[in-house]
C-alpha cells in the first residue's frame, strides 16, 4: 500500500478507528467534533460571518452561515457549501475552515448548510435541504449581492454526493442554475462494488466496511430502487449537468467511484477536471492540515472552483 512520504508519520500513528462508526453515532459525531474544534474555533479576518435558519421543505428549519469576503462590495458569485460527515455527523462550526476558506480565496459568498442528518432523518430529507437552500439563495440573490448565474455547489465525501445529487436534482425539476460543481472525495455508489471500496480495509482510516455502513444508515439496508438523488452513479442520464471538478485520493474507498462518475460526465459531454492525489486517504487534510500536500490539494480545487465561477 502506497503511503505518501510526507504522511507516514502520520499514517503510523492513527489509531484504529471502530469497526462500525456509525454504531454508536452519538460516539461518532463527538470524535469528529473534537477533531475539527481547534479549527472551527479559529476567527478569519478575511470573513464575515452571519447565521441565519431559512423555512425547510417539511416545516424544518434549516440553519446556515452566510459568509462574505470582508470589505467585498458589489455583486460576488456564491458557493453553496454542503459539509461533509457520511450523511450522519458534521455541522456548521466544523465546515466553517473550508467554508473561510473558499469564501476569501473564491472571492464568493458562501453558504454553509446544516441539512437533517442520519439515521434520524434518512434520505430525501438531507438532500430536500439542500434543494431548499439552493432556491432560497437564488430567490435573495439581490438582497445577498449575488449573481444569480453564477451560483456553484461544492462539498466532501458525503458533501460531494449531495453536491452532485443536487445538480440532478436541479436540472431534472427545472430549479435554480447551478453554474459549476466541485466534487470532493465524493460518495457517489450505493452498491459498493468497486476495487478500492474491496481493497482498502485498513482500519486505522476511512475504508470499504465503513463505506457500506454509511449507505445502510442513510438508505436502510433493506434499500430498493435508490433513487440516483440519494446516490448519483445510479443516474443513466449526466447530460446538461454544470461543468465538474472531482478530487480522488489514492487510499480512499470512493476512489473508483468517483474517477468512473467523472469519466460518465466527460462521455456525456460536461467539461470535467479532475485532480488525484496518491498515497492519500479519505479526509487527510485533517489529520494532516499543515502538510505540504494538504495545502496543494486544497489550492487545486479551491483555484478550480474560482475559476469556474470567474470565467
């Protein structure tokens, strides 16, 4: 198993992670709380941050941050965040570094979602919110400063799925333009059958088992007939769909999956980038945040998503 040389220091000394995380979920959402506090807690002169909760599709309320460049003025592009946390843990404070950081390097506005998670809320009621927010911030992109058309979505591992779902979603029901979608280390196939979900198994990071008890806790695992709103690979049409970036890593089990759905949208012809970072896993960045290959993964996409909004 290749191991980038900058992180086997890091690699080695992971503990091992439980074999089902989402077991005990309450467990899992205070681990991965802890995990992000030292970066949610830190403030960002370069932002504004305003909270707000916006009427939900089912008479939820859902709660957000609208980020803006500090001392920005006129009419910006904006990013819908969606935060990542296999569909069952994350939360606004946890997404806020990257969400910081897309809003002062994007030069966008930047919502961060907190849709209704798993097993609580099973699908469609994570991605419902995200429709949700996506037409309340077209509907008040003039009250935000925002212009319309150029409005991206953007999100990882369960973040990514949501991402692209909600790109179907949108075309399919004739919804808000979405200008642009970054994928990031997004799960993407419910079936779980592709070499690296089979091949990596190591239990000290995010590996296959834990993918498949990912699905079963936001689909059940009785699931027939999933919906490609609730997992994208099961789309049989990509056509129309916003030009895509899709970053994989080496040692992550959605590797496969995502490379096969970028290479779908590049045959439906959806101009696609695609970035891959060897020897990897899934969420490195935060085990590893003041890693060199951290900081150039996070650039790439961060400049493809700028660009993509800027062009």
């Amino acid at each position: 198993m290749y191991i980038h040389p900058e992180l086997t220091g890091v690699f080695a000394a992971l503990p091992r992670r439980p074999e089902n995380p989402f077991a005990d979920i309450e467990a899992t959402r205070s681990s991965f709380r802890a995990l992000m506090a030292p970066l949610a807690s830190a403030r960002d002169p370069r932002v504004t941050v305003q909270r707000l909760s916006v009427p939900g599709p089912d008479g939820n309320e859902i709660s957000m941050q609208i980020l803006r460049p500090a001392g920005a003025h006129g009419v910006l592009p904006a990013v819908l965040y969606l935060h990542g946390g296999g569909f069952a843990y994350g939360e606004l404070d946890g997404a806020s570094p990257m969400a910081r950081d897309v809003c002062a390097e994007v030069g966008a506005v930047v919502v961060n979602v907190h849709y209704r998670l798993a097993p609580e809320h099973r699908f469609p009621a994570g991605i419902e919110d995200c429709y949700a927010a996506l037409c309340w911030l077209a509907g008040n992109a003039a009250d935000l400063g925002v212009a319309p058309e150029r409005i991206a979505v953007t999100g990882a591992s369960a973040g990514g799925c949501l991402s692209a779902a909600l790109c179907l979603l949108a075309r399919d029901r004739g919804g808000p333009r979405i200008a642009y979608q970054c994928l990031l280390i997004p799960c993407l196939d419910d079936r779980t059958r592709t070499a690296s979900i089979r091949r990596i198994t190591d239990g000290r990071i995010p590996n296959g088992p834990g993918m498949r008890h990912m699905w079963d806790t936001y689909l059940g695992s009785d699931r027939l007939d999933v919906s490609p709103y609730a997992a994208p690979a099961r789309a049989t049409d990509l056509s129309g769909l916003p030009p895509a970036y899709v970053l994989t890593c080496g040692l992550d089990p959605l590797r496969d999956e995502a490379l096969d759905y970028a290479r779908r949208l590049i045959e439906a012809d959806v101009p696609v980038e695609t970035h891959h970072v060897p020897g990897a896993w899934h969420f490195f960045e935060a085990h590893a945040p003041g890693s060199a290959l951290a900081g150039a993964a996070t650039a790439h996409w961060i400049a493809a998503l700028r660009t993509g909004l800027h062009r």
